[in-house]
C-alpha cells in the first residue's frame, strides 16, 4: 500500500504538470517545432509558447521523468510520434487533467460538509471555474458529435420531427445556452426554450447569436426553476431534454413530475447522465479503475451540489440506471430506454415516454 499511495502522489504531480502544459499550450508548441530527429532545448520551447524558459525547462525536466516526453543526455526533449495527438488535442483524457484542479478548489469546504455538524452541501456559485472549464469541454465535444451522432441516435422519431418543423423542445438546466443554441440553429423549424435558476447563466445566453451573427429566431430563455414550471406551460412541449443536469438538482423528482406536466400527451424526455449499475461493486467490475473516476468527480462536485439542502435527495452523478429508472418510473414515465453514448466513455442517454 505505501508503494501505491507513493505512485498516486506522483500521478498528482504528473497531472499538474500536464494541466500547466496544456494551459500554456507548451505540448503544442514542443510539438510544432521538435521531434525524435530534431529534440529542442527549454529555451526554444519557452520562446515558442511565450513562457519563462526556466520554469519551462523544470516543468520539461518533470514530465520527463514521468515519462510523458522524451529527453536525451543533452537535456533536450520532444514527444514521441506516438504520443503527439494524445497531448495536443481536446480529448477527455487530456481535459480531465485541467478540470481537476477548478473541480478541487473548494476542498477546504467541501471537508466541512463531510462533517456531521457541517453544510448540507455547497452552492454551484462556488465551482465557478470547474463549470467554466468543464462548459468548454462539452461545447468542444457536442459541437463535433451532437448533430451528427446523437440527435440521430435518440431514435423515436426526435431528428426527423426536428427537422420537419413544430416541434417545441425544453432545454432544462440550458446553462449559458450552448445546447439550446446548438439545436436551434440547425434545426430552425422547430422552437426552443432554454430554463435555468440562474440568472447570470440567462444573460449570458441570451446574448448569443447564430454562426453567421444573426439573432434567433426560434429560441428563447427563461430564468426558472426545474422543479417549479410556470403553470401556462402545462402541455407545452413535445420534448425536454436534460444534458447532464438532472443528478445535480435538489429534487430531481419535483422537476420530473413538473417535465411530465409540461409535456404534451405522447411527448418525450432526453437525458444524458453517467453510466452506472446502482451498486459500487457492480460498478468497480464493470468499469474498472474508470468508476473510481465517476465516483470521485460525483464525490467532488455532483453530491455536493445536488444536496445542498435539508431536503435535497442527494443522488450524486453515480446514481446508476437502476436508481434513476426507479424514479423515472414513479414519476409518470414508461417504455425508459437506455443507450450507451459512444462519444461520451462512461455516459448514457435515456429517452423516457410520456
């Protein structure tokens, strides 16, 4: 045990180190101008990302030694050919290592409420950066995949109803309207509303405008509470969908009796949330080392966040497909589908009937 603890201290150093590289695009800069044939010295890559060459040459000097580049006797480095894409491009691997840190700033707090005397929980004002960075990743990614793969794969009907237009979608929890957006502009025939209790996330998102800077026309936002609908919305919607969000509300229940309420007869719900069995064991079995990650981002964050009052019902990210179909189930909803998202490693849709 005390060998593993020394390994983990270790990959702790080695991801800070990655994350100040790929901040500083210092992996990008090594890559653009060395390789097996040709290494460079700190300086060149200090000059090349516009860095401090000696903290560039200790921070090289690390990662060396961690085994992430290379280095020869004349202390000069490159990346390996192998290697290159891995630290030079948007994938979660290489994110999750920038988004630890954000996510983990609030521990001092966050201790405080594992005690029995302490919070419930924490509000999401306080993981400002880690929503910031994390919003980033997930633009990255659904703005590659989400037209393309998973409106299409939903299934029912939803792409081809989109497309033809009079459709009316819910985007609970839009955020600063990336998604709703996103869905908006390319299916214009269809009308969208973006929900969200925050009120700073709501100004933002209505000051976004289409790919070519015109304003839209079939999407709206609206400051709200999920749990809470206005009473006009009754049978409003032909669809809502939920990315992410649904685990980190209070009461995710009260909001999918009121999703159920605002849905037309016949409607549907789309939710994304992470993949898992209901039970660690079954969890740790399935997903390897992988669910120690989902269990740790949902420890850091999800819990949290999601029961921050004396109420709240306090899921956390990992709350698992049989968790999740039990309350979708007694909240109204039938005929609860649940497919893995290829995109997403570790995450799943579901798609609910009303």
């Amino acid at each position: 045990m005390l060998d593993r603890l020394t390994d983990l201290a270790i990959g702790n150093v080695i991801s800070n180190a990655i994350n100040i590289g790929n901040r500083l695009n210092i992996f990008k800069a090594i890559a653009e101008i060395s390789n097996e044939e040709n290494p460079v010295l700190p300086e060149q890559i200090a000059a090349k990302a516009g860095c401090k060459e000696r903290y560039v040459r200790e921070w090289c000097n690390t990662l060396a030694c961690g085994n992430i580049l290379e280095v020869n006797e004349k202390e000069e480095f490159w990346i390996s050919k192998e290697n290159v894409e891995a630290l030079t491009n948007t994938s979660f691997q290489l994110m999750f290592h920038t988004m630890l840190p954000t996510v983990l700033r609030p521990i001092d707090s966050l201790i405080e409420c594992f005690k029995k005397d302490g919070p419930y929980g924490l509000d999401y004002s306080i993981y400002s950066d880690f929503e910031d960075m994390q919003a980033m990743f997930t633009k990255t990614v659904y703005e590659q995949h989400m037209i393309s793969g998973l409106i299409p794969a939903f299934g029912n009907g939803i792409k081809e109803k989109l497309e033809d237009g009079g459709f009316r979608v819910l985007d609970v929890g839009c955020g600063e309207g990336f998604h709703s957006c996103l869905l908006a502009e390319n299916y214009s025939k269809s009308q969208f509303v973006g929900l969200d209790i925050c009120e700073k996330a709501i100004k933002s998102a209505k000051l976004n405008k289409k790919s070519d800077g015109s304003d839209f026309q079939n999407l709206e936002f609206v400051v709200g509470d999920a749990m809470i609908m206005p009473e006009d919305w009754t049978g409003c919607f032909d669809l809502v969908a939920f990315f992410g969000s649904l685990h980190d509300l209070l009461r995710p229940d009260l909001s999918l009796l009121e999703v159920h309420r605002v849905l037309k007869p016949g409607g549907m719900v789309v939710l994304t949330e992470s993949d898992g069995t209901s039970n660690v064991f079954q969890d740790r079995e399935a997903f390897g080392k992988m669910s120690a990650l989902q269990y740790g981002g949902s420890m850091l964050h999800c819990l949290p966040v999601g029961s921050n009052s004396s109420d709240a019902m306090g899921y956390g990210s990992m709350w698992g497909r049989k968790r999740a179909t039990e309350l979708m189930t007694k909240c109204g909803f039938k005929d609860i589908e649940i497919t893995p998202i290829i995109h997403f490693p570790g995450s799943v849709f579901y798609v609910l009937k009303k």
